[in-house]
C-alpha cells in the first residue's frame, strides 16, 4: 500500500511540474522550443545557440 501511494504522490508531482514548466514556457514567449531540444541543448550546454535560432 505504501509503495502504491508513493507512486500516485509522485505522480502527481511530476505532472504538476510539466503544468508548471508548459506555462512558463508560454509567458516567456518560448511555446515554440521543443522541451527535448531544449534539454538536450543543456546537458551539452549549448543553450545559446538554441535561444538565438529559433528567437
């Protein structure tokens, strides 16, 4: 039971986190970079190049 809840709770927070990041997205003017090109561009920090093309 314990695992079962842990599993929903987090669940939970991992959606309320893609919610959270969708709409920063969106006030930021940023709707149009792909979430994985972005998170790829970080883990090879090349943000900057990703930041210039596409805005």
């Amino acid at each position: 039971m314990a695992i079962r809840q842990f599993l929903y709770f987090f669940s939970i927070l991992v959606y309320n986190l893609w919610i959270l990041i969708n709409l920063i997205r969106r006030i930021y003017g940023l709707s149009h970079i792909i979430l994985m090109d972005f998170l790829i561009a970080m883990g090879n920090r090349k943000w900057k190049t990703i930041m210039n093309s596409n805005g």
